[in-house]
C-alpha cells in the first residue's frame, strides 16, 4: 500500500538510522569541544539533544537510542569531571537523567509523528487508489450509451452519464444537482406512490415513461430502478437506466394499424370470396339448367320430328345438341377451375407414387385399343394436397395420351430431377405433336389452345388448372417441346408450408 | 309391376318438370307424380294444409327435391322433413344441377337417401330419371303409410 512520491523525505534504512545517529552525535561532539575551547559553557547539553532529536526524526527508535548512548558517554567523557574518564559523580547523575528522559521524550514525539504520517500517507494512498478506481469505473458507464443517471432520495440527479446528456440533451454539468422530475417532467404509468412501495419493497421497479427531452420533444423510454441502501440499510440512492422505446412503440403501432388494415382486407377478400363463391354457385346451377333444356327438347325435336327432318336438319339438330354439350363440358371444366381456386389446400405428406398410380388408372382408359408405353420412375413422398395434385397429374398424363394419337407406339414418361429438401421437379415427357416454343407462353392461359379443335379436343383448361394447383404448391410450371417432336412438361413443388 | 308408389316432385322450373316427366312417362311412371313448385307448397302437401288440405292421406313413396327453389330452399325442406317424426321415414332424393360438394355434404348430413346430380345429355337424364323412378316407385319398400297404386 505504501507508495512514496517524490519530494517526500525517503525512510532511513536501519543501517543509515544508526550512521546518522553516530554522525550527529560527532557533530554534536565536534561542536560542543568547538564552543569549549571558545570558552561558551552550557551549549554542549542541547547540542547533544540536537543529535538525539535529528536522529528521532529522521531513524528509527533504535538509532535514537544509539544516539542518546553516544551522547551520554561523550558528554561524560569529555565534559564532565573528571574528564576523559567514564567515571561520574553522584551529584552528576540527575543531569544524566534529566538528559535522557529528555532524549526519550523526543524520541517518543518523533516515533508518534512519523506513525501519524505513515498512516497519513497510507489513507491518502488509499484514498488516491480508489479514486482512480471509480474514476475508471465512472468512465466505464460513460461509454455506454444506455442512459445512466443516479438521484438521492430527495429526486436530486447526482450522477448523470453519456447516454443521458445523449438522450436528453442535458450536459452531466446542467443536470446534476437538479431535481429529476424538474428536469424530465416524467409520466408514469402508474402512480408515483405505487412505484415507491414497490421500489422499498423490492429494491426495483421497471416500467415505460413517457419523459421531456432538452429541445422539448417527447420520448418514451423503458425505465429501470435500483434501489441504493447505506451501511445503515436506509435507502440512499436510486440508480435508473432508461433505454429509448419510442421507435419500437411506433413500430408496434405501425403493426397495430397494419393488421387492422389486414384484417380489413381480409374481410374484403373473404367477402369477394363469399362473391365468387355464389357467383360459381349461380353458374353451376342456372348455366346448366337452360343447357339441359336445350338438349333435352332438341333430343325430343329429333325423336318427335324424325320423318320430316331431312338429312341437312338432322345435321343442324345434331350440331345444336353438340355445341350443347360442348358448352356443358366447358361449364363443369371452368366450375372445376375456379374451385381449386377457392378450395383450401389440405396439405400432407403424400406419396406422389401413389398418387400417379391413382391418375394413371384415370387416364388409362382413354388410350385404351392404343399402343401406349407408360414409364414411371420412383417419386419420392413429398408435402402437398393429395387430390388436387391428382387432378393436376390426371390433366397433364391425359393431354399427353392425347397428343400422341398419332403416334403407331406412344411413349409417356413420368419422373422427377432436381431433387433438393425443399423443391423438387416433376416431368411428363411424350413422343407426341409437341408445339413450337413460341407459343410457349399461351400454353397455360385459360382457354387458350395450340390445336385445331378436329385435330385434339379439349377446353383449353386443362394447363390452366394445373398451373393453379401447382401456384397453390409454392411451385412454377414450364413446358418444352418441338413441333411433332413431343414435348416435356415441368413442375415443381416447394416443400414449405406457407406455399 | 306390381305396386306404385307416388313421387312427389319438388321442381320450379316447368322444363325441368316437362322433361323429368317425359322421361317418366316412357316407363309408364309417370301417373303417380305430384309436382309442387317450390319449398313451401312441398311442405303445405306433405302437412296437408294450404291448397293440399283436401288431398288423400298418406306420404309419398319418395321425393324428388330440387335444392334452389324460390321461398323455402331444398336444403331446408329437406332438414324440416328429417326432423319431423311424420314425414323422416319418406326417402328424399335430391336431384339438383349442381356439382357442388357443399350441397351435397350438406344433404348427406341432413339425411338425405340419394343425391343425383341431373346430367346435361338428354339420355343419361332419361336413363338417371328412370332409374330413379324405378327403384323409389317400385323396387324399393316404401316405409309405412305411403301411397301406392296396385
């Protein structure tokens, strides 16, 4: 602990305590046969005290002790009678005495005075070390840029950070000594007599605060208190730590109003719905009905009328019923379509090989009486809508069927590349018509068809429902083909369950 | 054909009344078929009250409901039928345009025996009907208390 500066007298070692002892009662010596010889009487006693005296203040006791041992045999010695014997007489004796109680009482005044300094100096040390220390410390919450203030039990600010003077814009100089809710203008969320019970009750209290900043504007800030206690455990102090809150409790705001703007929406969108929905309804019911009377009764025409129809009117009638039918096929296909656009997903794991088997039995009797090669590789179990994926592998394996017709020996390949976790890619190739990449694009409209309808029947919504189910998978569909050199059809299925 | 039960046909559209009767008609089934326009004169005839208070007793051998009818719907008829102790035991055939599956989850769990969905070609609505008419009105024992023409 001891820690001696420079300009302060540095402790005489033993061995120089005791020198010095030697060395000022020679002085001493050297001086009183001086003043002898110059016939002063008297002088030479406090001459040799001077000794005793320096060497107390300077050594240590056993130097002193030294000293006045010297003294007392050099003033025998030479100066007392007779001289130059260490022999003295009775009467001299209390002069010796009165000497060395003298010496003693010097000695001990000097050891009192330098154990006062010592511990003078060691309090100051101490005192200097923690200073440093919570110097540093205070420095060290300086650099945080969390907010940090202390007040007294009286609201007085006695300690007052960086990030304060950051977040309120009062120097550590302009607040502390201030009265804090003078300062801050702080309101609380509860009142002030709630949080003092909690804080004496806890040691704590957290909240959020709405407070003032210098320039006048507002801030919100999620506010920490610690309760202090003095040694004699009576609160002293209340540490708080405020971090600012407003641009979250704007955002929380923000997301407040945008779900209520979502959930507004959503209303909307379910009421379209809602719409759609009986609009779809209306369609299947009042579309068909009229279309089933025209057949219906046309059918009745044909049968009622036979003898007096000639061959042209019998075509006219068998092109009405037709066209009827035809539209029946358009109105079940479109009814299909807008309800996988409505329906909800029911999402599994499922096995797609199973599901391929299912379509192909499907789509089996359409090629029945052909030559028709279906090779099926292995398909892994993956996440989707069993049925929906069905209908959209039933759609793409029947269109191949049909597009190889004419062909003397169809092949139909399905199978899966790019297997990744989370994607993978179906494909149904045939040795069909194919199409002409240009053409590419209209592939999956609705209603949109690449063929002559006498060559290849069909609604032209077949691709379309299949791209919705696959949009409704997370996944994309593409098609590649050359014109009467088949033609490959892509999808793929994400695995995520938002898809 | 020994016996005859009587349809009770449910039906607002006079074509699909025409037809559905003709179709009956080539079978010879035609005869024993009451035909109410919407929900409520179905329920004034199968209550006997209303224009239907002076009509013989006795239920139907089946009923051919249609589902979108003006005033009461055929959803409804079809719930008040199956939820009244007279009239539950009358098979009720649903016999509706629409392919919606919400229609017909909802007729299965009110009890509905049979649901046909009318098909546009004019053949298979005649064979549909006339299988219909056949198994209700003849092969199948109607429960008790039904009319039936020897």
């Amino acid at each position: 602990m001891a820690e001696w500066k420079p300009g302060l007298p540095k402790p005489l070692s033993e061995i120089q305590g005791y020198l010095l002892a030697v060395f000022s009662v020679a002085v001493a010596l050297g001086l009183a046969l001086l003043v002898e010889r110059l016939h002063f009487s008297g002088v030479q006693v406090p001459l040799f005290l001077f000794a005793v005296a320096i060497t107390s203040w300077y050594a240590s006791s056993g130097a002193a002790a030294l000293a006045l041992v010297l003294s007392c045999l050099s003033f025998d010695y030479f100066f007392v009678e007779p001289i130059h014997s260490l022999t003295m007489t009775r009467s001299d004796l209390p002069y010796f005495i009165a000497f060395a109680s003298f010496s003693l009482l010097v000695s001990w005044f000097a050891s009192v005075r330098r154990r006062v300094e010592l511990e003078l100096l060691q309090s100051r040390d101490e005192l200097r070390n923690e200073v440093v220390e919570r110097t540093q410390q205070a420095s060290l919450l300086n650099l945080t840029h969390d907010t940090i203030f202390v007040r007294d039990m009286s609201d007085v600010i006695t300690y007052w950070n960086r990030g304060a003077q950051e977040m309120y814009g009062w120097t550590a100089e302009e607040a502390i000594g201030k009265q804090a809710h003078e300062l801050l203008h702080a309101i609380f969320p509860v009142p002030m007599d709630d949080i003092r019970a909690e804080l004496l009750r806890s040691g704590r209290w957290d909240g959020e605060v709405e407070k003032t900043r210098a320039d006048g504007t507002r801030v919100v800030v999620a506010s920490r208190w610690s309760l202090r206690r003095d040694e004699h455990d009576r609160p002293a102090a209340i540490l708080e730590t405020n971090n600012d809150v407003t641009e979250r409790k704007r955002r929380e705001e923000e997301i407040r109003t945008l779900n209520e703007e979502l959930g507004k929406r959503t209303t909307e969108l379910e009421a379209i719905n809602k719409e759609l929905e009986a609009f779809a309804y209306s369609i299947s019911h009042d579309l068909r009905a009229p279309l089933r009377h025209m057949v219906g009764f046309t059918e009745l025409l044909q049968k009622s009328a036979a003898s007096i129809l000639n061959e042209k009117s019998q075509r006219y009638v068998g092109i009405i019923l037709e066209s009827a039918k035809k539209m029946g096929n358009l109105i079940d296909d479109l009814l299909a379509f807008s309800r996988i656009g409505r329906a909800e997903t029911h999402k599994k794991l499922v096995s797609l090989d199973e599901i391929v088997q299912e379509a192909l039995s499907e789509v089996r009797h359409e090629t029945e009486g052909r030559d028709v090669v279906w090779k099926v590789a292995a398909l892994p179990a993956w996440f989707g809508d069993g049925s929906m994926l069905r209908l959209a592998l039933v759609n793409l394996m029947s269109n191949a069927a049909k597009f190889t017709r004419t062909r003397p020996k169809a092949e139909i390949e399905i199978g899966c590349m790019d297997q990744k976790p989370d994607q993978i890619v179906i494909f149904i190739r045939d040795n069909g018509v194919g199409f002409n990449m240009k053409y590419a694009n209209k592939l999956f409209g609705v209603f949109q068809r690449l063929h002559p309808l006498e060559s290849f029947e069909g609604t032209g919504i077949g691709l379309a429902t299949v791209q919705r189910i696959v949009h409704r998978h997370g996944g994309r569909v593409w098609a590649e083909g050359l014109v009467d050199q088949g033609a490959t059809f892509y999808f793929s299925l994400s695995k995520s369950k938002g898809a | 054909m020994s016996t005859l039960g009587r349809i009770l046909m449910v039906e607002d559209d006079p074509r699909d009344v025409e037809l559905t009767l003709t179709a009956l008609e080539e079978y010879n089934l035609a005869n024993e078929v009451v035909v109410t326009r919407d929900g409520e004169e179905a329920l004034d005839y199968l209550h006997q009250r209303g224009n239907f208070e002076a009509r013989s007793n006795g239920n139907p051998a089946v009923l051919l409901l249609d589902l979108k009818l003006p005033k009461v719907d055929g959803l409804e008829v079809l719930k008040q039928i199956k939820s009244d102790d007279k009239l539950k035991l009358i098979p009720v055939v649903v016999l509706t345009s629409s392919h919606e599956e919400r229609d017909m989850v909802a007729s299965y769990k009110l009890g509905v025996n049979a649901y046909v969905v009318k098909p546009v070609d004019f053949h298979e609505f005649v064979n549909a009907i006339k299988e219909l008419g056949v198994f209700w009105a003849v092969i199948n024992e109607a429960p008790p208390g039904s009319v039936r023409k020897k």
